[in-house]
C-alpha cells in the first residue's frame, strides 16, 4: 500500500531465520527438478516473444494482461494458476488469439500445469511474469507461504532449466523493514534489511521479502535474469473489495468524511494502476537475457513523485474534489465506514493499525 514503517516487535516463539527461509527454497529446487532440467533443456523452442503471467484475472494483473495482448511483439500470453471458473471467464472475454488460459492454483506443484504443459512451457516462453499473489495484510506468513513464496519458487523451477528472465511484481512494503534514517528505500536489494523474526505480523510483506531473496539467488545460482518491480499504493476504479487505499480513499469521498491521521507518520504514495501495469510492459520490453548476457537483479520502483504526508489526507481529498471534507478521529471513522458497506476484513485491519500506533 502506501510507504510503511513500522516501530520493532516483540519476538514471538514463531521464529524463522529469513535469509535461511529461502535459502532452503533455493536448495530444494535442486533435489526435485534435476531430472526434469535435463529433460526440458533438450525440447526446441519456438522463437517468437511468449509470455507466462500469474494473477491475470486480478486488479493488475488485468491490465498487465492488455498490455501484452496489445504489444505486437508478443504472440502468446499463457495465463497459468486460473483459479475459477469466474477468473477464466475474465481471461476469455478478452477474445484475443493470443491469450490461452491454464486452469490451477497458485498452491500447488507447478501451479497445477500438469507435466507435459509444464516441460512445454520451459522450452518455449521468453518471459515470466509472476504477479499473482494473496493480497492480505491480516494472515501470517504462515498462511501465505504456499500461495505466495513457494509459487516463487515452483516458477524458478519452470525457468532453471531454459534461463526464462522472471519478472516479480513485489511491494513497496518490503521498505517497511528498513531504518527510517536509511528511507527512502532506493532501487537495491532489502537483503539488509530482514524481517522481524515474529511471523505473525506482516505476513505479505514478509512473503515479498522472501521472495525477493529467493529470486536474487536464482540470480546468482542459475544465472536467471531477474527483475523486482516493487509498485506503491496502487489505486483505481476497479480496486478490488478488499484494498487497504481503495476503501479508505473510497469511503472518505463517500462519507464526505476523512479519518483524523494528525500525529500520523509517512506517506500516501499512490499510482494508478494503469500506470503501474504500463512500466511494467516497458520494462519487459526492454532487452532481455538472450541479448544483453546475464545481468545483476534489476530492481524498478513505481511510485508517485506528489506522495503527500499521511496527516494530509483531508487536504487531499479536498483538492480532488474541489470541496474540503471533514474529519472523525480514525476509530470513530472506521465504524462509521463498516456501516455505509466497507469491507469487515479492512476494518479490522485499520483497527489494527490504529491500536498499535503503527507509521504510514
């Protein structure tokens, strides 16, 4: 969501030494893919630009998706893991030659592609785009491994034996585990900077985090071309029913009514995710492996150079709309927006924030 600090935590009996987190990741793709390497690296690939996208269904992912489909030097955009019938449905009315849907699961082994599809796709694609994610701020990381850092790592395995470059759609909420005398977070790796090692907390960004790191080693290991694109408050007209910034902006301008953030910390970074999904496209376009050699992990913010102070909320809901706005002290805000329809998991999670006093 918008740029995050956060003040330390206790620690917890749910302990994990990060770093060691992906490194057994990393060392596991070894033992499990050896023979599946040495059989995909034999099949011939097509030439031509084919892309595999995770979360095409989703909030970004759809335009990413009309990005690709619009680009003439894409000819196939396999869209693997779709969930549900509704997320194929989706896919489908975009009525383009070049999209073809795979039934899965971000959950399981290869994202449930079965193994011919799997050994075809390692031969054949150029480019990985992994945007599919879990989007919740409530779960443990626990809760999100499997959807959000093994499916990291099931790619990785998909890209190893061909050296497929994989695009990440990370956060800039991995910045939240940065000093504040060292933000802004530049475009670097967060290797430096870990999680605290209380898992319970800040499960998605830890899960960013460790993705991130998986991927960095895939780098170093594999010689896989990786690039971390880590987008700020990405709001829109179609946000989905459980974002953090798309209620919060949407129930002030409803209620006329701001929350009351003075004494708050931080900032309120918000792209557009048209915006978002557009430098995406650029960068993918942007000469790959094959051409330039292996490179170091390339990281690419997306943020907006008018992020404004969190206190300057009302402020800025004002100037968008031409009129000031009110304002309720933050609890009192959150309970009035529960009745006018927003979403219970996003209250809660406000509440959450506010209760411990946490910095935007």
């Amino acid at each position: 969501m918008a740029r995050r600090l956060w003040s330390n935590h206790s620690v917890s009996s749910s302990h994990f030494a990060w770093e060691d987190e992906a490194c057994v990741l990393i060392s596991d793709l070894d033992l499990e893919y050896a023979n599946l390497e040495a059989e995909s690296a034999s099949l011939t690939g097509d030439a031509g630009k084919i892309m595999i996208l995770t979360g095409a269904s989703g909030f970004l992912g759809k335009q990413i998706l009309q990005g690709l489909v619009s680009s003439p030097s894409v000819s196939e955009v396999h869209c693997i893991a779709a969930r549900s019938q509704t997320s194929m449905e989706k896919l489908n009315a975009n009525e383009s030659s070049k999209i073809i849907v795979h039934t899965g699961d971000l959950t399981l082994p290869r994202l449930g592609l079965d193994i011919t599809t799997a050994r075809s796709l390692a031969s054949r694609a150029n480019i990985i785009v992994h945007n599919g994610t879990d989007v919740s701020f409530l779960k443990s990381y626990s809760s999100l491994k499997k959807s959000n850092v093994d499916s990291t790592a099931e790619l990785v395995r998909l890209a190893k034996p061909c050296r497929i470059p994989i695009h990440f759609v990370s956060s800039a909420g991995v910045a939240g585990f940065v000093p504040r005398n060292e933000l802004p977070l530049r475009e670097v790796s967060v290797a430096a900077y870990p999680p605290p090692r209380d898992s319970s907390a800040h499960g998605y960004q830890i899960a960013k985090w460790v993705s991130e790191r998986l991927l960095e080693m895939a780098n170093q290991q594999y010689g896989l071309d990786i690039v971390l694109h880590r987008p700020t408050g990405i709001v829109g007209e179609d946000a989905p029913d459980a974002n953090i910034l798309g209620n919060l902006l949407h129930y002030s301008r409803q209620l006329e009514l701001a929350p009351d953030m003075d004494g708050w910390d931080g900032y309120l970074d918000l792209v557009d995710v048209e915006a978002v999904a557009q430098q995406i496209v650029a960068v993918l376009e942007s000469p790959n492996v094959s051409e330039t050699g292996v490179r170091a992990v390339r990281v690419v913010h997306t943020c907006n150079p008018g992020a404004f102070p969190v206190h300057e909320l009302a402020e800025y809901l004002g100037r968008t709309r031409g009129k000031p706005l009110g304002a309720l002290p933050m609890t009192e805000w959150i309970g009035r927006a529960m009745q006018a329809g927003m979403n219970e998991m996003v209250g809660l999670y406000l509440q959450e924030v506010t209760s411990k006093r946490l910095s935007w």
